[in-house]
C-alpha cells in the first residue's frame, strides 16, 4: 500500500507501441510537434529522441493528465472507437456515435 501523495511507479510502455508512436513523431513537422508538446505540456528536459518523447507520452500519468482535460464527447468517440477494436470505420464509429446521442436524449428528456 502506498503513502498519499507518493509518487507512482513508472510502467513503460510496450516497445510496440513505443516503436509505433516513434515513428509516428518522427514524420510530424516541427509545427505539428511544437503544438503536441503545448498541448500534452510535455517539458521534460531528458528527452532525446522520438523514442523518449514517445515513452513521456504514453506514460500511465501523460495521459491520464491528457484525458482529464477531454469533453464528453470525445471521451465517449474515443470509447467508441476501443469497443469497436479491429472493427473500426468511419461508418460503424458514426453509427455507435448517434446511438449514443440519441440515449443521451432520450435520458434527458426523462428527467424533465
């Protein structure tokens, strides 16, 4: 059991995805790598190389820093899309989306 307030092992990341995220980075443009690290308030000074800025970012505490900051909407298109899995379209992703808005609905009016 750990204290309050202790700091939280670190768990890396599969090498995969590590590997897969890399090279993702590497063919960003420095624009588009200016505003990922804005936006996902990387600044850790010890980063290297795609490989640690991938590491920094699929790190247990990025992202749940990441998601905290998420509206409804797209927390429920990115659980959408992990249902789906391999299954993934554009179409089934859309399909699930208005379902889910329209239970939305429907549970609102019931409360009025």
């Amino acid at each position: 059991m750990g204290c309050v307030g202790a700091e939280r092992p670190r768990v890396p990341a599969s090498n995969t995805s590590t590997l897969s995220l890399a090279g993702r980075l590497r063919d960003l443009g420095d624009p588009e790598l200016t505003e990922l690290l804005s936006l996902r308030e990387v600044r850790d000074v010890r980063l290297r190389d795609f490989f640690d800025l991938a590491d920094a970012l699929l790190d247990p505490q990025s992202i749940e820093r990441a998601i905290t900051r998420l509206d409804r909407t797209t927390l429920a298109a990115i659980a959408t899309v992990g249902d789906l899995a391999t299954e993934a379209t554009t179409e089934t992703i859309g399909t699930r989306l208005a379902a889910l808005s329209s239970e939305k609905d429907v549970v609102l009016l019931s409360l009025e």
